[in-house]
C-alpha cells in the first residue's frame, strides 16, 4: 500500500573533519566523481588548478574542495552524502523488490521485460540502444498497477514517482539516466518525456479524471480528499509554497546535462486537449515536455524520414505545423487512454523520435514501457525494439496491444535471464546485483501451453533477489 507523500525536506549538512587520512586519499573514478559533482571533467581539473590535465581519478580530498565551488549543484547525490556515497555505496545495492516477478517476451522483433529499469539498465551491452523513448512516471501523479519500492542510491527507498519531494525525484531520474548513459550509442539519442506538477494537496489516483472525481468536483461525489488511499500534502518544502508549480522538467534537462548528456532541445507538445483539471487562479496546462538528449555533438538525425511518416505515426500535423521545418514544438495528439493504461503517450509521438533518430535494424529501448506505444512505433517502423515495465499487468497490456497491431498471437514468455534479449549476464554487468540463473538453481521449467501463450518459465528464476 502506498502511504502519503508530504514534501518535508529534510535538513542535512556535509560533515567534515569525520573523515581519516586514508580515506581522504582514497581515489575514485574520474567519470563517477564528475558525475556526482555535476561539472564537466575539463572545469574539475580547471578547479583543481590543473588546467589541461585529464586525471583518471580524484581523490575524497580534491571532491570536497569540488563540494565548495560555486556553482556545484546535486545530481543524484544530495551534497551531504557524497563522500559516504563514494566511500561505501556506489556500488549500488540492489533494488527492494521482493518476489517481482521477472519474466520476459518476445513478439516481432520486441522484447518486453517485466522488471525494475534500474536493475536492468546495468546490464544492456555499452552502445548497444540507439533510440530511447520513453515516459517515466511523474511525480507524485499517478498511482500505477503494481507499486514495489525501490532503493535509491540517495537513500530513499520509494516506487518511481512516489518520493517524498521533487528534489528526490529529479534524483532519482538522475540516477536512471546515468546507468542508462553506457547503453546509448555515440550518435544515438534520447528522448524523455516529463511533466511538472504543482505543490498542491490532492488525492493521487490511476488518471486526471478520477482525481477530479476524488476532489469532488464530479456530482456525487462527497468524501475529503484525505480519506483516499494515497495523498500528497504540500507544507514543509524547503521553499516551494501551496499551490505552486515545482518546475521539475527544466531542473532535469540541467542536471543530465551536468551528468553528460548533451542537452539538444527542450521540446514543448502541445496536446490537442488540455489537462482536466480543477485550476482557478492559474491558466490550465496543455503542453507536456519532451528533452532530447545525446551523447555525442551530433547524433544521427533524419529530418526527411520524419517528413516521409503518415501522420499517424508522428509525419507533419499540417493543421499546426510547417512540412519542411521540425521546431521545438510538437503538435500531437493525446493518447485516448482506453487502453487499460492511464497514462500513455501517443503512437505518433514515439514514432516521430524513432524516426527522426534511428535506421531501420537500430535497437530502440523504452525503460518504462506501461501500455507498449513505443514498441509499436519501432516495429511499424522495422526497429527492433526492448520494453521494461515494473507492472507485469501492463506488459500484459503491452503484449495485447502489439499482438492486435501486428495481428498475431503472442508468441514465448520465458524467464529473464533465458531470454537474452541484448542484456549482459548479471556478472559482467557493472553496478547490478549478481543472480543465479534459474536452470543453475536446477529447479525445472514450466510449460504452459494454450492456444495463445507459451508460458517457459521456472518460477523461482523470476524470483527479483532483494
Ligand atoms: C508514464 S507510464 C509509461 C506509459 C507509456 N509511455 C505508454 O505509452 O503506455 C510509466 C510506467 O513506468 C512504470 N514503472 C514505474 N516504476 C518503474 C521501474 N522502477 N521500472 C520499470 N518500470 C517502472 C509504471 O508501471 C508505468 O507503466
């Protein structure tokens, strides 16, 4: 059950002079200090007055005098907890999700993978994704299928979107973004939906027009908004007052640039319907926000594909805009959410980024699949194409969904570490858990047959070690 969140910033300061000599002299790695400090490793070593030099390493003395400089801003670290982070964390531990069940399918080139992302970005062969597109959950919105906590290397332990304030969840977008960063090809792209939200009291519910529904302002409808299952508070923040927005997107597309993204474009969809919502001194909201990011200067870029697509699967919307021209803003419509997914995106914006950023063949990864719209984009498209969601309902959904666009019938369903599907094994993976195989743990596979599915699953190997 997920309790309440209630935007209490904590008050926490960097400790000094608790730190002995070895472990001041200890080194770390130069990408993950730069990482954790969110500055380039040209101004570290500018910072360090060794202009010029491309120091492998830093030493836990040279990162506190990084702590000082002005202009430092958090990543996914909050300041305070750098050096313990650095000294005893950053392997990270493995997530919190006791008996997950991990499972994987396979359909026309997709493979779906039920899973926590932040366990299973790790284990992706470096470069091997070309196009991310993906929508991960925003904060604080929404109550999805199946909500497991997950620990964080900031020390939360919450489901994605469910952190006590936005400054968490940033974090924690962060940190996805960050173990994401070796999958993605020099020239490939990434492109990540998000939204803001407001620092208001409301109940959270499946999607914008049950909550509506819960505030009250459907006939009928007569109970308090604290007496619903989930609520977010809003006193207690550090400064954000009642009422106002949060700004998390622009604060994101600052902080991935910090980590080493290439921040290319804050793109701004205007939906063709705004957002239900009960807003009385303020304007209601009919943009969603996409940032496209990459890795190298200039990725793969194909204008003429995306003037070549229908406009179904993202071509120009001629009534709003220009045919020759991609701006940053993107006319698309909403999803019609009718199907079992409260908060999917449109087919034609998925396509649009699969388009514009990959060739046909190219690996497109959606970490937070919810109702598949992505993998059906890649394969209209002839990507191949790898979905995980936390929700073994909504890969369900995702399954459905694909098989009818396809018009064919799922095809396997095995366990995860059978699968393949483009991931490292567990051991060679950098950061993630190691986990026995299921075949080693010598328990027998079961097979389910029928006239839809194939089940080759052994339930103990979908165990999620935790
Ligand atoms: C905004 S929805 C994605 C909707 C999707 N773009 C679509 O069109 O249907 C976010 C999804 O992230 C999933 N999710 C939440 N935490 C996750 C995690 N740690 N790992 C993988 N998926 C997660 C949720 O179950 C939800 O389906």
């Amino acid at each position: 059950m997920i309790g309440d969140i209630t935007p209490r910033s904590s008050v926490e300061r960097l400790k000094r002079g608790v730190y002995g000599k070895k472990e001041l002299q200890r080194e770390f790695d130069a990408a993950l200090v730069a990482a954790v400090v969110g500055m380039s490793r040209a101004f570290i070593a500018r910072a360090l007055d060794r202009p010029g030099s491309r120091p492998k390493t830093f030493t836990l003395a040279e990162v506190l005098i990084l702590l000082d400089v002005d202009g430092f801003q958090e990543t996914f670290i909050p300041r305070s907890r750098i050096p313990e982070y650095l000294l005893r964390d950053a392997v990270a531990p493995p997530s919190e999700i006791p008996a997950l069940r991990r499972s994987a399918r396979e359909l026309a080139g997709a493979k779906l993978l039920v899973g926590d992302a932040r366990d299973l970005l790790p284990r992706l062969d470096p470069g091997s994704v070309q196009c991310v597109v993906t929508s991960s959950p925003y904060w604080g919105m929404r109550v999805y299928d199946n909500e497991r906590n997950v620990r964080w290397a900031d020390g939360e332990s919450c489901p994605y979107g469910f952190e006590q304030t936005p400054e968490g969840f940033i974090r924690h977008t962060i940190e996805m973004l960050v173990l994401l960063k070796p999958a993605v090809a020099q020239k490939g792209s990434v492109w990540w939906n998000i939204m803001d939200t407001h620092n208001t009291r409301t109940p959270i519910r499946g999607n914008a027009r049950e909550r509506l529904d819960a505030m009250g302002e459907a006939p009928g409808s007569r109970k308090g908004w604290t007496e619903h299952g989930a609520c977010r508070h809003s006193a207690g923040h550090m400064y954000l007052d009642d009422t106002e927005l949060s700004s998390i997107p622009p604060r994101i597309a600052e902080r991935a640039s910090r980590v080493g993204y290439k921040l290319k474009s804050f793109i701004t969809w205007r939906k063709h319907t705004s957002t239900p919502e009960a807003a009385k001194s303020r304007v209601s909201r009919q943009a969603e926000y996409l940032l496209h990011l990459s890795i190298d200067r200039t990725p793969f870029f194909d204008k003429g594909a995306w003037q070549a697509l229908p406009p179904e699967l993202g071509g120009p919307n001629k009534q709003y805009e220009s045919t020759e021209k991609i701006t940053d803003v993107w006319s698309l419509p909403t999803s019609s959410g009718q199907n079992g997914h409260g908060a999917a995106f449109p087919v034609a914006l998925a396509g649009r980024c699969v388009a514009l950023t990959s060739r046909k063949g190219d690996l497109v990864l959606d970490p937070f699949l919810g109702s598949g719209t992505t993998a059906i984009a890649a394969i209209e498209l002839g990507r191949r194409c790898e979905g995980y969601d936390i929700s073994e309902k909504y890969i369900d959904v995702a399954e459905q969904r694909i098989s009818l666009a396809i018009g064919q019938q799922p095809t396997s369903v095995e366990s995860a570490s059978e699968a393949g599907v483009g991931l490292r094994d567990a051991s060679s993976a950098k950061v993630a858990p190691k986990r026995a195989s299921p075949s080693r743990k010598g328990k027998p596979a079961r097979r389910r047959t029928g006239n839809k599915k194939q089940t080759v699953a052994s339930p103990d190997g979908l165990e999620s070690v935790g």
